[in-house]
C-alpha cells in the first residue's frame, strides 16, 4: 500500500516551497503571490529507513526498494473554493484521492511576504480552509441525498438508509466534519463513505510554518495551533520553508550540520512522514533476500496473510506460514543463519499480528 499526503492551505502560505522540500527537487513553481499552482503537483518520495540502510549493507543485494509516500501539492484554496471562488473547487478532488492532509499555516511574520488576507492570523486560516472542506461536502451529500430519496421510492434497502445520511447532513450544517459524526462507523454510512468520499473524512496534520528563529522555541502563532489541533486530537509538526529549501541539494552530513545549528534533529521531510506513519497507524516490515531488500507499508494490527497480500493478493489468498525475526534479533546476531541457530526465527500462523520492523518470509502455496 502507497501513503498519499495532501498539501493544502491557503494561498501563498508555503505550500509548494514546502513541496518541493519534501521531495528535493523545484517540481513545483514558488513565488511570492497567490495561485502560484495551478495545478496539483505530484511526487513519489521514498521513505528514509535507516533499517533498510542498514539491512542492506549486511545483505547487498541486487536491489534495495524503500516504502514510498506520494505527495500532492494542492492549488491554494480561498474563502468561497466550494462555491468557485479564486481557483474554485477544481482542486477539491485533489484532496479526495489523499489519504491524510497536511494542513499548512503560516506562523511568521514578515511584510515582504504577502497574505491573501492582509495580515497572519493561524486560527482564522485554519478556519477558512475546514469550512470550505466542509461546505463542499455538505453540498456533495446533499445532491447525493437527491439521490437516495429518488432511489428510495423503490428500493426498501435505501430508504432504510435515509435517515442516518439525513443525519450526517445536519452534522455538516453545524460546521462539523464527516470524521467526528457519531454514526461514522455504521455500516450504511462506511458503505455511502466507500462510494462518495468526503473531504472531511480525512485525518489531518496540522503544519506550522515558521522562520528560522522559530524553530527552536514556538512562537504564540505555534502555540495557538498546537492548543487547536491537540483539541481535535490530531498531530502537529513544525518546519521552516526556508530552512528546508535551504537543505535542497545538501549531501546527509551537510544537512545534519546545517539543522544542528539551529537545534533542529530531524528534516521535515522525516518529521511529515513519522507524523503520518502515527496519525495513519502505518507500520513497516522487511523482507531480505540476495535479490532485494525491501520495506513494505502496512496497518498496524493487520494480521499476517492481510500484511503477506500487500506484496502480492496471492500471497494472502495461499498464506500456509509466516517465518518471522525480530529486526533488532537479525541486527545483534548477524542474519538469519545466526537467529535459526539461536532459536530466534519464529513460525507464525494466520493469526499473527505483524510488527514494526518485523524481518518476514511468507511460505504460501
């Protein structure tokens, strides 16, 4: 499975710098006025694992593949997307295909960078974007609900259905998201979900985008959507634009030294994808062989013919064993020979849950 992340906020806000960070290369255009992208960049960013790294140097094999994340870098939406305004909601279906959002705020002041609104106000940012979201799903489900009603007339099976999306409508009228409605889990609502996603029914990080000085103690604009997205029970990660443009280019060493100047111990790009793995509940288990060392993306709990199908639906569908080192175990002794010796490879069957860091082989028919 390939994790999506969304890039979205208002324009102008450090998006596409934050973009092109991200994934180290200009993909996307920068400058400093609003709608500088008008079309959605994309990038398949491999998954830094210093497990693969190390796995690999003890194996050499032919081929090393690390997990990936895809991110999309949305156009800049305004007071109004939902209904057209600026660029409109052209955009908006961008943020139906990614599974997390990464909600970008600016938390700095500087006059020679403008705002589309006048002046930097997090809170008031944040409001505009979650409404938009939520105004555009509002009229998603009620044109859906057109619908269903129609539907209704003849089909019992519908109609049962009518109430509960009548009440995640009104959820939606109160300024609520499709993620908080207490009736989410249902089957009838998970079901209409699976076949009309909605924009806010999506976990969101929230990403304070700061100046260098910020960087070590937070500011009072990191402080207000730290307290706001700690409310909402979501995860926030700080990161400098400049500073990351700054690393584009820089080898490992350089970029370690550069962000200890300023007391700054992981990338952003690191900081965006561990912040992910947690907000998503994604984990990651190895496989190691003279052909390819590999990391592959899993849910955590999945169970080992669920976590086996992810390389092949095969896999799944013919599971007969799972044999299973630790990573730490294959790393102390030296391989696998050493941990069959010692008695540290397991076998598990179907109804293992497969772990972080878990070296796996799948027997399968």
């Amino acid at each position: 499975m390939s994790l999506s992340i969304g890039i979205l906020g208002l324009p102008n806000v450090g998006k596409s710098t934050i973009f092109n960070a991200l994934t180290r290369a200009q993909n996307a255009e920068a400058a400093n006025y609003p709608f500088c992208t008008i079309e959605a960049n994309k990038a398949i960013v491999p998954v830094p694992d210093p497990r693969v790294d190390r796995l690999s140097s003890m194996a050499n094999p032919k081929k090393v593949t690390f997990a990936t994340v895809d991110f999309v870098d949305i156009a800049g939406l305004v007071k109004g997307a939902s209904r057209g305004e600026g660029l409109g909601n052209k955009f908006l279906g961008n943020v139906r295909e990614a599974d997390a959002l990464l909600h970008v705020i600016r938390c700095f002041e500087d006059e020679n960078v403008v705002h589309v609104d006048g002046s930097v106000d997090p809170m008031r940012d944040i409001d505009v974007i979650e409404t938009e979201l939520i105004l555009a799903d509002f009229q998603t489900l009620e044109n859906r609900l057109v619908k269903l009603k129609k539907q209704a007339r003849t089909d019992k099976t519908v109609a049962a259905t009518l109430p509960e999306v009548e009440n995640l409508l009104s959820h939606l009228g109160e300024g609520k998201p499709v993620i908080s409605f207490e009736g989410h889990d249902s089957e009838r609502i998970l079901a209409l979900l699976k076949e009309s996603p909605m924009l806010t029914d999506k976990k969101i990080i929230y990403c304070a985008n700061v100046d260098e000085d910020t960087m070590i103690e937070d500011n009072e604009f990191v402080k207000q959507v730290r307290d706001y997205a700690k409310d909402k029970g979501a995860d926030t990660v700080k990161i400098s634009a400049k500073m990351e443009e700054d690393l584009i280019g820089m080898s490992d060493e350089e970029a370690a030294e550069f962000l200890n100047e300023y007391g700054v111990t992981e990338s952003g790009l690191n900081q965006v994808i561990h912040t992910s793995y947690h907000t998503l509940g994604l984990a990651s288990y190895l496989t190691v062989g003279p052909k390819e060392v590999r990391a592959w993306t899993i849910q955590q709990g999945w169970k080992a013919p669920k976590a086996a199908g992810v390389i092949h639906t095969d896999f799944e569908r013919g599971f007969i064993r799972a044999q299973v080192i630790a990573y730490n175990d294959y790393i102390t002794h030296g391989g696998e020979t050493a941990c069959k010796e010692k008695g540290l490879m397991r076998t598990e069957g179907k109804d293992y849950l497969v772990k972080d860091g878990d070296i796996i082989e799948f027997l399968t028919n």
